[in-house]
C-alpha cells in the first residue's frame, strides 16, 4: 500500500490536500512519458502529473527545438504537445491521464533531454522569417533532400501510416439558445434564456463548468463573495434546469451562415443549428516578450493557479511574479496564503496606481516589490534559475543601469488579457481598440448575437453575471421566448479598471518569441515589416504567426501590437486577422466522422457470395464479376443460357399523354410510332449533343412507358427528366423511378426460351413474341415484365420481376436451366459479349465529348424531327462530318490485348509520337479467339474497313486493323431465332 | 410449364436478419424476423432504449398528379393535408404528391379504389405501388431521436417532428422518407428508402446506435408494443 507520504515524495510538487482539487489521492496509478514510469492521481491531466514529479520540459519547439514547459495549463499554446501513443499532437495540460498510457515527446531527436536537432538554432541567421520562400531553392534538383531534410527537423507529432482507423461520429443538434462558454457568465446566461423557456446548449471545453471561478477567487468585489469558488449555487441551478444541456469537454469551432455552429466533443462533431447565441467564451491572458521568454518555468498567471487549485501541484519553488494589474497581485496573495515563497512581484506601475487590497499584507510579510520596474530576461538553460530585472525611467523607457538579478525557479507572467472573441468576430461582430484598457472588445453584433464576460472585457464576477443575465434574457427573446430586455440595450456597460499593458514587449539582446507554435520572433516581424508584409494579414502569412495550434490565442494581440510600432500606425488602424474555423485544432476523423460509404445491392447480392462472385464495384452498386471463369461464362451464353443479375439498371415509368412528345425530345430519335408491347433503343444527349445516357424504352399501354438506362446512369437520367419536366416539357406527364421496385435478370443463349418456356404459360414462340418486345408473363408464379432484347447478341429475355420475389425467380430460373447447363455469368462475360457484337457503354467508350454521330450511332439521329436536345448541335457536326469516329478494331498479334485507354499514334517526321487517337475496349474474344477492340480514331483512318494503325504498349508498338460492324453475329440473326 | 414452390417475398434485410440469428415467419407472403434474442428482451429494449425492426412488407403507395388531393379526399373522405403533415397513414410530400402506408396487403385494395376514383371522376392521377422498391426500418424507443441526430440533420424534436409527420431528407448520405409514427407515447420513426441501400442504413443505425445498446427486434415485439 503506497502511504501519501510516499505518493508526495515520487511527486515533489504535490501540495497538500485541499478543498477544491480534482483529483483523487487515494488512488496512484502508473504512465510512462519517454520511457520513464511516473505516478499520478486520477483526476490529473498528463501535464500536471508530470509537474508534480518535477518534470519541466515537455516539449521541443517548432523550428529550434528549444525546451519547452507548461505556458497556459489552459489547451491554447503549443508548449506541451505530446504524442500519446499513435496520436499525436495531444495537449498534455488539457488530456486526463489513464493507467498505463504511454506518453512520448515529439519533433526530437534523438530524446526530449538532449534533442540533436537544436543545433539548427546555431544557424537560425540562415533561416530568417519566410525562409523556406527565399533559400533552400537552389539547385532545384536537390529539393527533394531540402524537403525530406526540413520536414524531418520541423513539424509537430507523427501519424503512424499502419494506425488503425478510430471510431468518430457526428450529431446534428438543434436549439433555441447556445451559450458557449461554461464561466460564470455563461452559466447565468444560460440560466436566464433557460427560464424564459428556450432550451439552451451550454458548452464548455473544460471538465466541469465554472470557468475561472474553479480556479480563482473572486477577490475584487464586495458582492462577489456571494459567489463560492466552486459556485456550486450556479451549477446546481444548472443542473436543476430541464431546459439546459450541458456539453463538456466540447470545444466550438465556428459560426457559419444563419447561425450554425460547429463543436468538437472528443471523436465527436457537433454540428448545432440555434436561433440565438451568448459567446462566453473568456479571455486569452498574454504572455510577455522578453528575452527568453519561452525557457521552462516561465508561466502564465492562470496556469499556475490551475495547476494548484485543480491538481494540488506548485511549478516552482521560487515564485517571482511579473505583472502590471491586480490580477498578479491575487495571484501573489493566492500562492502566498499557500505558504509558496512569493520572491518578488515586479510591476511595472507607479505604487499609487496598486490598487490591490493585498499589497499593504503582501508588503508587511516582506514580499520584495519592485515598483516600475520590468523583466528583462529570464535566465536559465533548459529551465528558470532566475531572471533579470531593470527600473523602468520617467518616460518608461528601461534603464539599463538598474539591471538587477533575482534569484527564482518560476517566473509568473500577469501582464493582460485577449477577449476570445472569435465566435462574435465570424458572425459579424464587430472590435474596436479600447486604448484606456489596452484591449480590442467588442462594440457591436448582429441580431441575436450577444457576448458577455471576460469575452466582452468584463471580469468583475458580479457584472459578468448581470450582464449575462440581461444577455441570456435578450437571446431568448431573439429566439421567441419571452420580452427583449430594453434596460439592457441602453445600459452604459461596465466601467473596467485597465488590466493589460501595452508594453507587450521588452528589448534584448537574445531571442524573445512572439509566436510560439512556429519559433517567431520580434526580430522575426520587424524583418518580415522591412520586407513590406506591413499589413496584419500579410504578416500573417508570410511569418504563419497564428496559423499554427494555438491559432492566434497566444500571439495575436502581441502580433498586432508590434506590427503598429513597426509601421508607426494605431493598433486600431493596424487591426486584426479574420478569425476562421477552427478556433482550435481538429482532428480530420473528428471532421470525417463515422464511415458512411453508401453500398447499393440487389436482392441476389446474398445469392451471388454464397456462389464464389467475385464482386466489384460499378457506381455505388456492388455486382458479380465473374464466378471464376469468366470466358468459360460467356462460351456458356454462346452455346448454352446463362443468366446474369441486371438489377442495378435504371427503371422509370412514365405515364400521361404527353409521354411521347417528352420522349421525342429527350432521346435522338423517334418515339411517336412506337405501339404498346413494343420496345426500341434509345439515345439520349445533352443541349450540346453529347451522349449521355442508352437504353430501351418500352410502351407498356396507352400512356404508360416503362424506360431503361444504364445501371450508373439512373439517378442522372431521373434528374434530367425531372428538369425537364419542371421546365414545362411533356405537361401532365408522371415520372416514378422503379428501379429499386424491379430486380431483373438477363436469361441469354439459344437455349433460354426453353428455360424460361418451363417456367410460364406464355407463348414465347418467335412469332407471338419477337424481339425488340414486351410481354407480361407470370414465371414461376410471379407476375413479372418480360423485354427480348439482347446486349449479348444472342436470344435473349430481360425478366423483370417485384424485388421481393427476385430469390425467388432467379433460383426457379436457375433450377429450370440446369437440364440446359445453364450458368451465372458476370459482368465481365458480359463486356466480352457485347464487345463481340460492336455494342457500346455510354460511359466506357464514350466520354463527355462523344457525339452519337461520331460514336457510330448516326443511324439512330433523326434531325427530321422537329426538335429535341442536341439538335443544333448535331446538325453541325452533320454539316462538317465528325473529326473522329469510335470504330472496332482487331490486333494482328492474336495474343496481344492492349489495356482500356492506351494511346493510338503515328510516327512524325522527327522521329517522336503523334496521338491520334486512344482504346476503349479491349478483350479476347473465346468466340472468335481473336483480340477485339473499340476505339477513338480520325475519320479518315476509321472510315476504311481494314486500315492498319498502331497502339503504343508498354515498351513496344502493337498494330491493329479497323473493323466495321458487327464482330459476332453482324447481320443480328441469333438475336431474332 | 412446371409448377415451382409458393412465391415468398424476401426484403432486403433478409440476409443482414439471417446473420443477427432471427427466426423468421411469414405475413402476407413475406418472410420477416419473427424473434431475434427473446420476444421479453426486445419489447425492454424497445420500452428503454432502442431498438430497429424491418417492417418492409408495409404497403407503400406514391400518388401523383395535380387532382391527388382531391382523389384522396374523395376516397378516404380525408380533410386537406399540409405538406409533411399526415393523418390515417397518407402523407403530403409535395402539392401533387402523396404517400399512403399500409399494413401489409392492404395496398393492393387501396390502389384499386383510388383507381376506380380516378377514373370514375376523369381525374388524371398516377398510383404506384412501391412497396418492394422502398426498403422499411422502424427505429423505436426513447433513444430514438438520439441515434437519428447522429445520421440525419433534421430536428426531430416532436415540437418540431410531430407524430404522423413525414420528411424527406438526407440520412447518411442516402435519401429516406422519414416518418414518425410513434406507438403510444413511444417515439418511432420509419425510415423509408430504396431498397438496395437498405441493408447500409441498417448497418449503419444498428452502429450510431451502438452507444445506446440498440438490439433488432422481431414481428412477435412489434405487435406486443402495439397492443401496449
């Protein structure tokens, strides 16, 4: 049984138990980090289990690979990104420790303590801002050693190629009122809005809700001492409210168009659709630019007070806090009353302009102050020993001749907040620079947008919640519940003391960071002004500050400030980045979600697994290949029956008199003379007369039609019909896709009258039943629609039958063929058959140029009707003969079969290779035991029956003939048997 | 011509029924799951948490046409419908077209008479059945609009997606006909879609749904459900 006393010893900066914390002491549980095993207690994130084991280093930096520690404990900055097993990128601060997981450092080389690729920091003057636009260029051949070279030094975590997929999901959410931000102002927001009667969305991306109040104690006012520190009034409250959902740990990403919000709650996206939203989403407090400002144990106020009030963890021994604002003077007092040795507080203020009801107790317990006076470096390797500090003169400028060192293992950094206004800002709020409070706070939003707390520059907790409170009362009144509150609308706002300096940075002599995520420095932006990316979105991407994951949490502000000095211009006049989704990282499965590939199968689909098919995929739709041997299929269609699963071709039924004028002007050729029980091909082709989809139309009786189309073309022909008929074409006409209605089956072969001849009382004899027509038949006892068409080139029926009965017919079909020998064939027997008969695919040899003139279907073109899509089109192509013709062909090598797509070519005069055309379907043929083809050809070399071309294979040429007409069969005589 | 066995009808769910371990019977010529784990432990699912049943065999007719309003309401003696509203299993998808559901059989009479209606008062309509077309999954229980928010955008609050509303929309990248048709004060939703897709949305509710312990429930729950 491990005592306390030896959990505190393995955890040196565990602090005494106290009310308050998150974690649980009773329990110790074991993680490794780098390979070296840690204890913590649950409730500790990554971050702070390793803080209390004295750990101080937890990451490297982007470009330089300096040491870097815990900065925000807050999930904005980078400094503490660490791979977890094969997920990269984690935040330790923010990520809950489990037993046994294995953490490791990322971006080093060969370890976190002794990283080889620091060295690149020795030649960091070669590597200036925008670098990689400037050098690393010359000679282009040596680029591909550059590219490997940085990619390796710089970048973030690894995502392991053979990981597997994770298991992610989205939920759509709708509601009358989102708050984001769990603080004590979105709390109250929501409370409101909740009790007015809108359901509200209250999301946080901590734990628990509570914001700052779980960690801080609101100090400044009187009042606010009605709030306990946990406010657990607020949060009963919440929990006692039917109308409020809570999302924790749940990050908003953005705002879009008509208020839809976009949220990240661990593998799962939220897309959230509101009527109104309350942004309380808080501050970002700012980090201080001064030399070495990134080493380990400079930290900022917030995290520290996290760190000890969440998980009972103090970063440091030696406290000096650096601040210009009451907040580093609460701090000072919080760490104080803990017994930490506060070894300074400078401030960069005049004394009278303290405020702090701590100073005189802080001052009376022998704190060292430091009045005007300004950090100047912190000091140190890998880690804080101290830091240096100067007077500030009477025109605020340093005095270097005050230069002090004090002595400290932690350097606290309380200097000023950023508003976390990104929410607002995407809606269309709008910020202006307050210069009395050195901040950029909102100043107006759309309608239904509202922002409170910290977010609107308000941090006394009591007018953070009457604010909110009007805020949540008005968002539901957006939504419909309840009155606007007008007060609210004409009160002045709160009056804030100023808490952010405007200093923002110290000058030196070593590096100071403006940006943390990508290693840029002041020097870094004043180089990057001096190059004329002067403007703040220039600067931006040129430098990447606030493109990496802190996303401009850390660097914003400080960026803006620097960029008006360099151009001498206003902080208003300077402005801001846009703010864009996502406000923080996501991962892409987050944004995948869960795997929603749609797979379309017939009602056989069962049939043809338990029969060996080896499936494919066509469109969404998944058919049978082959069953083993597909030339042995098509020989069985040739001398016997098969029978292959056609479902997935498209079925419309159209019904109205106006069905045949629609007709003549959808497809190339005529419809009007077409009888019922009678079926024809047909072509369809776009305004430009490009083909775009075949297949036979039959005419069941009176003004009902029954239209095929190609099996991944059924959609396209539905949507096409459909804008057609909107479009006032075939008035009246009824147009219901039955595709899904009608499973059907092709039973091909000389010997496929006799099968189906034992299965239905229909006459099926030549004469009562040619081809090219329709029949109602019942086979098998199922009432199904017969077509004797043919693709295959032999007798042939199409039997149609209700899907729920298609296991049903197709095992009496092939019961009824076995004395016939009939077999299964696949898709591939298919393409080999209709190959041999010259039959095309829309699709396969035909692309979104093809003509119907020139794909060898002129016949079918009636440009004596009146009108129909393509016309004029076709008609000037009629005019100037088509340029190329889809023509057979035959190889001469009788073993050579060139694959789908290769290229047709003739030599030139200087020896090189002209394309003159390219293959689209290529087979050997059992039949005629010869290799066939289609193909793309100038007319004057596929007009000539027999010319001689040549195909470029891999490595060699092939020579060809063309071949006019049929392969197989050319005068269609099996067809009609 | 030689006699072949009773022609039975097999939805499209049958094989994915086949693997979860149903045991079937037959309604109307149609085999469905008649028992999956226990007929007690389906109706707690269901009463609790969730459960998906394939109710395929429901009659399912499209009426089309400018005068189906009013063939409709001459026929069934039905008062005008808002578009998406419903009411005795007919539903108004567009101003000229409607759904009718019906138990199973039932839609062959239903298209007869609406037939016979049309043609009597010359008014120019288009009945289809469809029922083997559109594959039919019932998604029941409390948990229901929970594991529809995980695949569909729609709000499926019943504020907003009152019972005997129906909804065309997208539902995990397919198109469905969502109805809700709840059973008693049980939410309950048919997910009406072709049926070639319908093992994939099966699949892919009965994965959404993983989280709230959905089980597949067969005909012998379902009609204890309804007598509740």
């Amino acid at each position: 049984m491990r005592t306390e006393q030896d959990t505190l010893t393995i955890m040196p900066n565990r602090l005494q138990a106290k009310q308050g914390e998150v974690i649980d002491r009773s329990t110790t549980i074991r993680f490794t980090f780098d390979g070296r095993e840690y204890s913590a207690h649950p409730g500790d994130t990554v971050a702070s289990a390793l803080t209390a084991a004295g750990v101080k280093v937890l990451s490297r930096s982007f470009k330089y690979h300096r040491p870097r520690g815990l900065l925000c404990c807050a999930g904005h900055c980078p400094n503490c990104l660490v791979q977890i097993g094969d997920e990269p990128n984690v935040r330790a601060c923010t990520r809950p420790v489990e037993a046994g997981m294995e953490v490791q450092a990322q971006n080093v080389w060969p370890s976190l303590k002794r990283d080889l690729l620091s060295l690149t920091e020795l030649g960091s003057r070669f590597m200036p801002v925008g670098f990689y636009y400037k050098t690393f260029i010359r000679p282009q051949k040596l680029w591909p050693l550059y590219e490997h070279t940085l990619r390796h030094a710089a970048g973030l975590g690894e995502a392991h190629i053979d990981t597997p997929p994770g298991e992610f999901d989205k939920q759509y959410l709708h509601t009358d009122v989102v708050v984001a931000g769990g603080g004590p102002a979105g709390i109250s927001a929501a409370l409101t809005a909740a009790e007015a009667g809108a359901q509200v969305l209250l999301f946080d991306e901590n734990p628990t809700l509570g914001g700052h109040l779980r960690f801080t104690i609101p100090l400044e006012s009187p009042s606010s001492t009605e709030v306990s520190k946990d406010s657990p009034e607020l949060l009963e409250a919440v929990n006692q409210q039917p109308n409020i959902t809570v999302f924790t740990d749940t990050s908003v990403l953005g705002w879009y168009q008509d208020n839809w919000l976009c949220a990240v709650k661990g593998t799962r996206l939220l897309k959230i659709r509101t009527k109104s939203m309350v942004v309380a989403t808080g501050a970002y407090e700012m980090p201080l630019i001064f030399d070495n400002n990134d080493l380990p144990g400079v930290m900022l106020g917030g995290a520290v007070q996290r760190l000890v009030h969440l998980f009972g963890v103090l970063p440091g021994k030696q406290v000096v806090i650096v601040t210009a604002n009451e907040d580093g003077w609460d701090l000072a007092a919080d760490l104080h009353s803990l017994g930490v040795n506060v070894a300074a507080i400078v401030d960069e203020r005049e004394p009278n302009a303290c405020a702090s009801p701590y100073r005189d107790g802080l001052v009376n317990a022998g704190v060292p102050v430091f009045y005007r006076h300004i950090i100047l470096e912190a000091i140190g390797s890998s880690a804080v020993r101290g830091v240096m500090i100067a007077r500030l003169d009477e025109h605020s400028k340093i005095s270097r001749v005050t230069t002090q060192s004090l002595q400290c293992d932690l350097i606290v950094t309380s200097i000023g907040w950023t508003p976390a206004t990104e929410l607002a800002y995407m809606a269309g709020g709008k910020s202006e620079y307050n210069s009395d409070r050195a901040e950029i706070l909102p100043v107006s939003t759309p309608p239904g947008i509202y922002v409170v707390g910290r977010a609107a520059g308000i941090h006394v907790v009591d007018s953070q919640i009457t604010e909110a409170q009007q805020a949540g009362s008005n968002a539901a009144a957006f939504a419909g519940f309840g009155e606007f509150d007008e007060a609210a609308a004409q009160s002045p706002g709160v009056i804030e003391p100023r808490r952010t300096s405007d200093r923002v940075c110290v000058p030196g002599n070593k590096k100071r960071f403006v940006c943390y995520c990508e290693d840029v420095t002041d020097q870094d932006v004043e180089t990057a002004i001096a190059e004329g990316y002067d403007s703040i979105e220039l600067l931006k991407r040129y430098s990447t500050i606030s493109m990496g994951p802190c996303q401009g949490a850390m660097c914003s502000m400080n960026t803006i400030h620097l960029c008006a000095r360099a151009n001498g211009s206003t902080v208003q006049e300077t402005g801001t980045t846009t703010a864009r989704p996502p406000i923080t990282p996501v991962t892409l499965g987050a944004l995948a979600g869960q795997n929603m590939e749609p797979v379309q199968i017939t009602p056989i689909h069962q049939w043809h697994l338990d029969h060996s098919a080896d499936m494919m995929v066509a469109g969404l739709w998944l058919r049978p290949n082959h069953y083993g041997n597909p030339v042995a299929e098509a020989l069985c269609v040739r001398n016997r029956v098969g029978l292959i699963d056609v479902s997935p071709l498209g079925k419309l039924q159209l019904t109205g008199p106006g069905v045949p004028e629609l007709l003549e002007r959808i497809y190339i050729n005529q419809w009007r003379n077409l009888r019922a029980g009678r079926v024809r091909y047909g072509v369809m082709c776009n305004d430009e007369g490009v083909v775009l989809n075949d297949g036979v139309c039959a005419h069941l009786r009176d003004d009902t039609w029954y239209m095929t189309t190609t099996s991944t073309g059924a959609t396209t022909v539905f949507e096409w019909l459909q804008w057609w008929l909107q479009s006032g074409w075939g008035e009246g006409v009824h147009l219901t896709d039955l595709t899904d209605n009608y499973s059907a089956f092709n039973v091909a072969g000389p010997q496929s009258r006799a099968v189906l001849e034992k299965l239905t009382d229909r006459n099926l004899a030549n004469k009562a039943f040619p081809y090219m027509r329709i029949r109602s038949a019942r086979i098998a006892g199922v009432l199904c629609r017969l077509l004797r068409i043919g693709f295959t080139g032999e007798l042939s029926y199409e039997v149609h039958c209700p899907s729920g009965y298609a296991v049903h017919v197709w095992e009496a079909l092939m019961d009824a063929g076995r004395e016939f020998g009939i077999a299964p064939f696949g898709v591939e027997a298919q393409r080999i058959l209709r190959l041999e008969k010259g039959h095309i695919i829309v699709g396969q040899d035909t692309d979104a140029m093809s003509d119907p003139l020139s794909a060898n279907m002129a016949w079918a073109v009636k440009l004596d009707k009146p009108d129909f899509l393509g016309k004029p089109s076709l008609m000037r192509i009629f005019a100037e003969g088509p340029k190329q013709l889809l023509v057979g062909f035959k190889m001469v090598e009788p073993d050579v079969v060139p694959a789908e797509g290769l290229q047709i070519v003739v030599p030139e005069m200087d020896g090189q290779l002209e394309i003159i055309g390219w293959v689209t379907s290529s087979r050997f043929s059992p039949t005629l035991e010869e290799v066939i083809g289609l193909c793309w050809l100038p007319t004057e070399i596929a007009s000539q029956n027999g010319t001689s071309f040549s195909i470029r294979m891999d490595g060699h040429i092939a020579e060809a003939r063309v071949h006019h007409g049929a392969f197989y069969d050319p005068d269609g005589e099996r067809l009609r048997m | 011509m030689s006699t072949s066995k009773t022609p039975i009808k097999l939805t499209p769910l049958h094989a994915t029924a086949q693997r979860l371990g149903a045991t079937f019977t037959e309604q109307r010529r149609w085999r469905i799951p008649e028992v999956y784990t226990s007929p007690e432990a389906e109706i707690a699912a269901a009463q609790e948490r969730l459960a998906l049943a394939d109710e395929t065999p429901n009659g399912k007719l499209l009426i089309e046409g400018d005068q189906a309003e009013s063939v409709l309401m001459s026929t069934f003696d039905l008062g005008s419908l808002q578009i998406n509203a419903g009411r005795n299993g007919i539903y108004r998808l567009r101003n000229d077209l409607f759904f009718i559901s019906t138990p199973p059989g039932r839609e062959t009479n239903v298209q007869k008479k609406l037939t016979t209606t049309s043609a009597a008062s010359e008014q120019f309509i288009t009945v289809t059945e469809v029922t083997h077309g559109r594959a039919e999954i019932r998604v029941i229980g409390p948990d229901s609009q929970e594991l529809l928010s995980k695949v569909c955008g729609l709000d499926f609050h019943p504020s907003v997606f009152p019972n005997e509303t129906a909804k065309q929309s997208s539902l995990a990248k397919t198109t469905q006909l969502i109805i809700r048709c709840d059973i008693g004060k049980l939410s309950a939703f048919s997910i009406i879609g072709t049926q070639s897709l319908g093992p994939y949305v099966w699949d892919i509710l009965m994965e959404a749904g993983r989280e709230f312990g959905v089980v597949p429930i067969g005909r012998e729950a379902l009609l204890a459900l309804a007598d509740n």
